[in-house]
C-alpha cells in the first residue's frame, strides 16, 4: 500500500521569506511524486513533478521540490514567499509499474499555506 | 480548451433521493477519476475509468456508480443519497505519459439533509 504524510497542517511565513512543505511518503516501488495548489472554492492545479532523473524539480509559480529516496521525501519550496502563495497543498504518489491500483494517485490531507504581509 | 468541465457546482439533496453528477473532457485523455474532499482529509478515489467502456473501483466506491460511454464523459450516479456523502467531488484526466498528471475540474459541492 502507499501513502503519503504531510506532518504540518499549516505553515505559516512572512512575506518575502524563503517557504517549506513538507512531504514524505510510503510505496513498494519507485514512485510518482506530484505537489499540487487549491485555492479557495477551486479545483486542484498541478504545480510539478518527479518521475526521474535530477532530484530537484523546477515547477510553476517559482515552486520547486527535492526528491530524497533515502528519506523518502519529496518537500516543497520557495525561495521567496508571496501573500499570493497562500493556499492549501497537496503532496501525492503513484506507483511507477503499471498493474492493478497503479493509477491511483494517493493524497496527503494538505497543508494549508499562510502568507504574512 | 475548457479542460475539465463539472455541473453542477452545488446541490442540495434529500436523504434517500438519486442524482448524476456531470464531469467531461475535451484534453482526448483517456483515464479519467471521481475523487471525494473531505475536511482536514484530503482526497479519496472513487472510481476510475483507463478508457471507454472501462471502469474500476478506487478506495471508496460504495453508494456510487459510475459509467464511460465516450471518452470525454464520465458521470458520478448517486442511487440513494446519504449524509455521509456530503463533501466535494472532483473529476480529473489525465494522458498516460511519463507522469501520468491529473488536470481537476472545479468541482461539486454536494450536502444531503
């Protein structure tokens, strides 16, 4: 079975500083490893992901996650925190071998973001 | 492209009464999800479908039903509407390339009284 963690239900950060989420997740085999955004009353928006190769991935809005297999992480970040940031995030896994359940992607329960002016 | 498209955005519905929530594509993505939201509990699946005519149960599948006829369309049918059901459905697709990511629709506010 897989599953994902995302430890804190809010960060809180004050504008202009740099910004984590945490993620860490729990899978048989290799994983898929998706961050998506819901801003309020919308649906979820893909921010990025990994599949392969470099461990740190580059995504939109100036989002980026590092990848660590031996901790088995997958952590959200910003250089710089916008008010416009302030969201709640979802961290997500899907098994990489095709095979019954493998489209499933698994969610963590989100973490809600708070940017302070 | 609208992308995912769901109707309708909110409903209200009795206990014991039926209703189909809409969900459509216009990405030509074959697999498409019905997930639930709820509060301070992420996303559940539902059911999901790799393609026309072909459906498969996710984690919560009980007191729904679902059907892919074409595949730009995938209905959620609730038979007999419960309390337990009021929470926020998302339909997503996606395109089984490396990655497999999932585009969401807006979304369906349902409460049952």
């Amino acid at each position: 079975a897989q599953s994902v963690a995302q430890p804190e239900d809010q960060v809180n950060v004050a504008e202009g500083n740099p910004l984590t989420v945490k993620c860490t997740y729990s899978v048989s085999g290799n994983p898929y490893l998706f961050w998506y955004v819901q801003y309020p009353n919308r649906g979820l928006q893909f921010l990025l992901k990994y599949i392969t190769g470099d461990n740190l991935v580059k995504g939109s809005y100036g989002f980026e996650a590092e990848f660590n297999k031996s901790q088995t992480s997958f952590h959200l970040k910003k250089p710089s925190a916008l008010v416009s940031d302030s969201a709640l995030y979802f961290c997500a896994v899907r098994l990489i071998s095709l095979g019954a359940g493998s489209y499933q992607l698994t969610f963590g329960k989100g973490t809600k973001l708070s940017v302070i002016p | 492209n609208a992308g995912v498209t769901q109707t309708p955005k909110f409903r209200i519905l009795k206990i014991g009464q039926s209703m189909t929530l809409q969900c459509t594509q216009d990405m030509n993505h074959n697999y498409m999800y019905w997930y639930r939201q709820d509060p301070g509990m992420g996303l559940k699946l539902i059911y999901y479908s790799v393609g026309a005519g072909i459906t498969d149960k996710g984690e919560v599948p009980n007191g729904y039903n679902v059907s892919r006829s074409t595949t730009e369309d995938f209905p959620l049918r609730l038979e007999l509407a419960a309390p337990s059901q009021t929470s926020v459905y998302f339909c997503a697709s996606s395109y089984p390339d490396r990655g497999d990511t999932q585009y969401f629709g807006p979304g369906t506010r349902l409460t049952v009284l």
